[in-house]
C-alpha cells in the first residue's frame, strides 16, 4: 500500500509499466529495475558470466537510485529518486569489440530520436556522449566492453537523463546541468519514454550491427552543437588542442581543423569545449 502511494506520487518506475510501451519486446527483454543499487552498469558487468548461460534475451538494469553512479572520465553521476532515468543495457555483438567504434555515438542518437518523438525538441549531441539541451547537459551515456577484439563482445551501455533534478543534486554536479522538466515544464512519464528508448535502443542497434557508425554519420553530424565551431579537446596527459569541429570519421574520431592541418581524434579520455 505505502509502496502504490509512493508510486502514485513520484511516478516510480515500474517494470510492468514500462513493459506496456514496449510490447513485441516483452518476450525478449529481461527488464530488471532496482530500488537502489550501486551503479546498473556495475551490475550487468558483475553478472556478464550468468547473463550470457541465458537465452539470447537483452538485459536491462535500470535503478531508481545509484550510490556510485559512474560517468566517464572516472567522474561521478549524480542522481536522486525520481530525478532521473538511469539504465544500462547489456547487448552481444558477435562480431567483436574492434568493430564498435562509434557505438556510444550511435546510442545518443536513438536517445535524441526518442525525446524529439515527445516533442522535447532542440536537443542536440556533444562529441563524444553527451546529451545537451542549449548547451546545458541532460544526459550521458557510458559505454564499457568486454570480450574479444574478434569473436563475441559484450557492451554494457550505460545511460543518465535528468527528469527533475533536485537543487541539492544540481549543487554538486560541476558543470551546466539541466533536466526534462526545466525544458518542457511537464512532468513526463518516466516510464513511458523507458520504454520508447528500449524499443529504439533496440532497433538501432541492429541497424549499428548490420552497417556500423557510417550508416547514421550524417543524422549525427546533424544533431552535432558544435559543428563548425571553435573548440578545444583536453587529451591526456593535461595536454589539449584547439580548432574547428569539421565532421566525424566512420570510426567515431572527430575531425577538427587546427593549425597543423586536419586531425582526427578517437573516443577516449578526451573532453571538449567550447572556445570564443
Ligand atoms: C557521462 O556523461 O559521463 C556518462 C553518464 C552515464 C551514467 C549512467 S547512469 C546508468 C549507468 N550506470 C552508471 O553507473 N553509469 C551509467
């Protein structure tokens, strides 16, 4: 009963519900959501071996709360119940790791697919993960393999999108943070757009299998906010460049003109911003 009134109020996430938007999944997807959990991508990762005895089922993580929800570059990801979605996913590509290059790319534009199909427009992609709404970040995406550079390799895919931020969690994320409802100003279903990002998750990644990153280089290009302007990417080592955003590689490198010509730069360790 306390548990229908909590849901009723912050509109929990909820298996069932979110398996209602997904239907012709519903056979194939092994949907798990979790109260509180350290981190949904530690946990698919923890359980590959077990997973992978199944069926050919996907298996999804997703938590209400992380206590060590993980960004990339060893950053934290902060959220809070009901702040967020935050799920991963574990997919086999039978293939191998050495042919996932622009996968995490490929992941952010199902994402924007998705929140545009609810009209929550405008929202653009930041090389290499990031999730942005007018320069202020939504959401991120992280993705870890293991396995074999040829021969099958598991991918967990791991994805944060802000809902509702608390200012208590907005205090301690260290960069410009926004959420879906400073955007539309509606408290959308949680679960209703679960569900829509499994379905499309689902579906592009086939597509990503079949034709790799070069298939979907131009709609990335397209959604891309810093296409055409001056940046400069932090690289390891406390060392960075600086030039114009000139498109993407099929390998997911990113093409910037800077004074020594035109370079190319792999998803790595590597941050980009903005410069005048
Ligand atoms: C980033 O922008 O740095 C990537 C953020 C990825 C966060 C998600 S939340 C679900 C999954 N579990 C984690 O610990 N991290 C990812």
């Amino acid at each position: 009963m306390c548990e229908n009134f909590s849901e009723k109020l912050i509109g929990l996430l909820n298996k069932d519900k979110t398996l209602k938007f997904t239907p012709h999944l519903t056979p194939v997807i092994d949907l798990n959501v979790f109260n509180i959990i350290d981190s949904t991508s530690n946990y698919l990762l923890n359980n590959i071996k077990q997973y992978q005895l199944n069926d050919n089922r996907i298996v999804v993580a997703a938590a209400e709360v992380q206590t060590k929800g993980r960004g990339r570059i060893g950053r934290p990801w902060h959220s809070d119940l009901g702040s967020g979605l935050t799920f991963s996913m574990l997919r086999r590509f039978e293939n191998g790791a050495s042919v996932l290059a622009g996968l995490s790319l490929v992941i952010g534009v199902a994402i924007v697919r998705v929140l545009r199909s609810f009209s929550v427009n405008q929202i653009n992609l930041k090389w290499p993960n990031d999730i942005l709404y007018d320069n202020s970040k939504l959401g991120g995406v992280l993705v870890e393999l293991r396995g074999k550079m040829i021969g099958p390799a598991d991918a967990v895919i791991g994805i944060g999108i802000n809902f509702n931020l608390p200012s208590s969690i907005r205090s301690i994320i260290q960069q410009n943070a926004t959420d879906l409802f400073q955007i539309t100003g509606q408290h959308l279903d949680r679960n209703e757009i679960f569900g829509a990002l499994l379905l499309e998750l689902c579906s592009i990644l086939s597509d990503f299998e079949a034709h790799g990153f070069s298939y979907f280089k131009d709609e990335w290009i397209s959604y891309h906010a810093y296409h055409g302007k001056n940046v400069r990417l932090f690289l390891p080592y406390n060392s960075f460049v600086s030039g114009v955003v000139d498109g993407i590689n099929d390998d997911g490198s990113i093409c910037l003109l800077t004074s020594a010509g035109r370079n190319s730069y792999i998803v790595g360790d590597i941050s980009m911003r903005l410069t005048d």
